[in-house]
C-alpha cells in the first residue's frame, strides 16, 4: 500500500487540464473554470458617490452645529449633478455621483428641513460617507485569475465591470460505470442476494456538483469482455472514467485485469481507510486518441464516497483547470474516544456539534451509507494515533469536499 499523500500526489501531478475553451454567457457560468485572467476596463465606482441618504456639503461651510445651508440641487442615483457652490447643499441618494465642489455627505438623519434650506447639527469631516472613485476596482486591476472556478459573487463581480461573457474551459468529460452482477437499479425488483446500486447516484451526482459532463454507462456485466468493452468505448469519448467495485482481487473482480489489458495501472491500494483498494492508469482509445485517464473505486458505498472526495474530487479539479484544488481542514476538539487506530490513514464520518466539538457516527464500517448523510465531514487521522476526548483534531467539512 502507498501512503495517501504519495497517492494523491502522484494523481494531482498524472491531471492533464483541458485546453479547449468555451465562451459562456456570465449568467451560466456558475461552477466553470476561467481560463483566461479578467482584467478590468474600468473603476468601480466610476466616479466618488455617496454610500448615504442625505446632503453633500463642503465641509468648510459647516463650522457649527445647525449651519444652515440653501438646497441647490437634488442627485438621485443615475445622475450627475453640477458645481455645489458655497453655502449650499445638495439633496443626494445613496449612489449618487458627489457633485464637485462637495467633500462630505451628511446622513439625513443629522439634518432638517427648513423651507429651502436645511439645518446640519453634525460637523462633517472631509470625506465622510463618500465612496471614493475605484475604491472597489481600480482600471487594470486583475478581478480573477486565470484556474478560478466561479462562483456566484465572482459572476457579480465580473458583471461589475460590464463583462457580459467569460472564457472558460470546456467540461470534463467523464465516463462513469458500476460493475456487479449483484446490482441492481431502484425501481426494478430485488432478487435474493440482490443489492440496490447506490453508488451510481451519488458518484454521479458528485461529478454533476463538479461540473463534468458524466456519461453514465450504468452497470457493466461481471466479465472481462464486457469491461473491456466498456473501458474502450468510454476512453474514445471521455477524458476520464471513474468505476466503483471489481478493483479487489477476487475472481470476479474483472475492472483490475481489464484495465491492463486496455491500457496500464500507475498504482493500486492506498494506505487508507475507508477506501484500500483504489486503482489508478489509464485506457488507450484504440482508434488512436489520447485516451482516458482512468480511476477505480471501491465498491463499499462509504469507501466509494470518501475515495472520490478526498482522491478523485482534486484529480478532477486539476483536470479542468483549476489552480486551488486541495481541501482544507480546521482544527477542533475531539468530543469521542478513538482507542483502536488503525495503521492506514483514517477518514472516519464526523459532525460538528452546537458546541464546537466533533462527534463520530458510532457506526465506522464502510458499508454504512447512513453514516455519511448523518456527518457533516471527515476526521483526518493520521496512521496509528488514538484520539482521547479534549484532543485536537483535523476536521475537513463537507463544504471542501463536496462541490
């Protein structure tokens, strides 16, 4: 077995990012990777405006409490007013470009009305309540960075400075498929000794979160014709195939074997747990292409879940182009007793309790999918460490994994 970090190393490094690139309109452009850095045309704000209701004044003009001050103009957002002069005031809205001659606004708030005039009972500061020109954006400020998955405030951003498409990489395309004889789909009936394919549904919908164009070839005959057949369809279309089960050494287990006859295995076993047997290569096209990266999972529900969030979810990310594409983990304290470690890497199904601590699922098999509806993300525990209550502990939430 290799050790988890070698592994996922060596998958981040074998990730060959797409090159083709899509212009897309802004607004469908959520989860898509940029392709090309977003440098801004302009400032944002394009001119110095008020961030409150109220009155631009020039602060010179107010050296008491209750000046009194001429109403000269009204600036509703959207307009542009003309040149305060001294002694008056203007009546500007929140967004409103601050008319020259002013270098304060005052809040409503702080003033009242008198005929045509208004009182002020505060002493502005030069400055006070006034966005200043590029204060968000400045003209030739890069926005975002070529490798950036985009995410709804990015789209607003990029939308701030009049971008009303983006360039983007392509989707990934991913073929997915399940093997055994034992499965099969919800709706159809359950023979005995038969089991419900889950993993189907939630490998797909992971790659779906990710953004790929999944070809779901559903479930693949236990035979090695047939994954052969299977694994040489999917490398002509696809950049990647992901398969859970087959990938042990039993006699029926045909993915291993199939994907050496098509192509090569790079590795096989990891040192974790859930989740050993994982497999890594490639597929030839045999009409000549480059083929498809290839990644096979477990076929424990839970094994196959955490294998591609923590292995499968980075190589993806990598291969669309993405710069960032490890989670993180924050430390928190251990509100369980963990006494019988294993040697391999441990990711064990935790939640984070109103307190602050994390908790464990009592349950840690690797067939226990409940388990994984239930935790909220992952303990990551190294090899051989016990964990008593009160201890720190590394905590990777859903929220790095998932999506």
């Amino acid at each position: 077995m290799r050790p988890f970090d070698e592994v996922r190393a060596a998958l981040l490094a074998a990730a060959t990012p797409v090159r083709e690139v899509d212009t897309v309109s802004t607004a469908e452009a959520r989860g898509r990777v940029l392709a090309v850095d977003q440098v801004s045309g302009l400032d944002v704000p394009p001119l110095d405006n008020s961030s409150m209701d109220g009155y631009a004044v020039n602060s010179a003009d107010v050296t008491a409490a209750g000046a009194r001050l001429t109403v000269a103009q009204r600036i509703p957002a959207g307009s542009v007013g003309h040149l305060l002069a001294r002694g008056t005031a203007a009546r500007i809205f929140t967004g409103a470009p601050v008319p020259h001659g002013a270098d304060a606004i005052v809040m409503q708030e702080l003033c009242s009305l008198d005929g045509d005039a208004v009182l002020i009972d505060h002493l502005p500061r030069p400055g006070e309540w006034i966005r200043r020109a590029g204060e968000d954006i400045a003209r030739g400020a890069t926005l975002l960075a070529a490798g950036t998955r985009l995410q709804p405030q990015m789209l607003g951003l990029a939308a701030s400075v009049g971008c009303a498409s983006l360039p983007v990489f392509r989707r990934l395309r991913v073929a997915l498929f399940s093997t055994g004889d034992e499965l099969v789909m919800p709706g159809e009936p359950l023979p005995a000794g038969a089991i419900y394919n889950s993993n189907r549904y939630v490998l797909r919908g992971l790659l779906e979160a990710l953004g790929c164009e999944v070809h779901d070839l559903g479930i693949v005959p236990d035979s090695l014709d047939a994954t052969r057949a299977a694994l040489r369809g999917a490398a002509a279309a696809c950049d990647l195939i992901v398969t859970s089960g087959g990938v042990s050494v039993g006699e029926e287990d045909h993915v291993r074997p199939a994907v050496l006859a098509e192509g090569r295995l790079d590795l096989w076993l990891v040192a974790m747990k859930p989740g050993k047997p994982v497999a890594f290569g490639h597929v030839d096209d045999p009409a000549g292409g480059p083929g498809a990266a290839f990644i096979g999972l477990p076929g424990n529900p839970v094994s196959s879940f955490v294998t591609f969030a923590l292995l499968v979810r980075p190589f993806v990310l990598r291969a669309m182009g993405v710069a960032d594409c490890l989670p993180r983990s924050i430390p928190l304290v251990a509100d369980f007793d963990w006494s019988r470690p294993d040697r391999r890497r441990e990711f064990l199904r935790a939640r984070l309790g109103a307190d602050g601590r994390v908790g464990l699922f009592p349950n840690q098999g690797p067939g226990v999918l409940t388990s994984t509806v239930w935790a909220d993300g992952l303990v990551d525990n190294p090899p051989g460490q016990a964990i008593a209550a009160g201890e720190t502990v590394r905590f990777i939430p859903y929220s790095e994994l998932l999506s």
